[in-house]
C-alpha cells in the first residue's frame, strides 16, 4: 500500500510541477494544489502505522502514533492553503485587469536581458582585442596578467598607476566642498 501510496504522490508532484512551469495562472494555482496534497500525501505514507493517540498514562509508549507528521501536514495545509489564496486573489485581480490569465513576462526582465547580453557581447570583444594585442586577463575577468587586485602597467586611463609609497600614508581630507556624511 505504501508504495501505490507513493507512486501516486510522485505523479500529484509531477503534474504540480508541470503545471506550475505553465503560463496561465488558473494552471499554476492547480498546480500548487497538486504539489500540496503530494506533500500531504507523502507525508501520511511516512507516518507509518496507525496507532493509538500519543497520550501518556492511557496505553503503552510502543503503540502510540508518531505526532511528527501529522503535525507537518497540518502545517504543509496551512501553507498550501494561504499561497492558493493568495494566489486566486492574484488571479482575480488579473482577471479584472486585462481579462485574460496569462502571466506575461515583465518588460525590465526583457531589457535586464538584453543588457546581461550586451554586457557580454563587449567582455568578449575586449577579450579578443586584448588576445590580439598579447594582453592578459586575470581569474576574475579583468586586465591585469596574473595579480588580482592590481591593474596592469599600461597607459590605459582606465588603470591608473598605483604608486606603493602611498599605502603607508594617512588618507587625505576630502575636498573642502565635499565632507564624510554629507554625501546624497
């Protein structure tokens, strides 16, 4: 029984899980409830045996049921009941909106996109030309031949030099129109 049991909480986790990666949010509010009664479900196949109420002084100690999950599964039913309903009033309010279910995908994650994408269209263009003109680059992706932390000797104006006598010296006030603390 406990492996027909958990045959069938492995499929209600798969089509939750199927339908969760769908567009419609009618179909992801099932699928929450799927993978919930698949929680629920696994955890009644792992309570073992049934037994007798765990309360002491009214039976012997080895016959008494094991309160652990009966408790998890009431909280995987709170859980799974305020994330449905968070979820319809979600769906209501898109329903109200635009008339249609379907979770759209945001414009600032297309243009992030397309951004992450430009940004590593240019790290490799600049890694060519770095190739090209026998520059290194460190682990971390940037200029500097081996020492991370420290820009390469060129005349760049993007790496100015570093002079080590510096780093012993105290830090020097900011500019007179500039204080700490006063920054926006």
């Amino acid at each position: 029984m406990s492996v027909l049991a958990a045959f069938v909480a492995a499929m209600l986790a798969g089509c939750g899980t199927w339908l969760l990666l769908q567009r419609r949010l009618s179909r992801i509010i099932i699928g929450v409830g799927l993978l919930g009664h698949s929680a629920n479900l696994l955890l009644l196949v792992s309570g073992g045996r049934r037994g007798g109420e765990p309360l002491i002084g009214l039976g012997d100690e080895a016959d008494f049921a094991d309160p652990l999950p009966q408790a998890l599964a009431l909280t995987a039913i709170v859980i799974t009941f305020g994330i449905t309903t968070f979820l319809l009033a979600v769906g209501f309010r898109a329903w109200q909106v635009s008339r249609d279910d379907e979770v759209e995908d945001a414009v600032e994650d297309r243009y992030l996109a397309r951004l992450d994408r430009d940004v590593a269209d240019e790290m490799v263009a600049e890694r060519a030309q770095a190739a090209q003109e026998g520059r290194v680059w460190n682990a971390s992706g940037e200029p500097g031949g081996g020492q991370i932390g420290r820009p390469p000797a060129t005349d760049d104006p993007r790496f100015p030099q570093h002079d080590d006598a510096d780093d012993d010296q105290p830090p020097r006030d900011p500019p007179s129109g500039e204080q700490r603390g006063d920054r926006p």
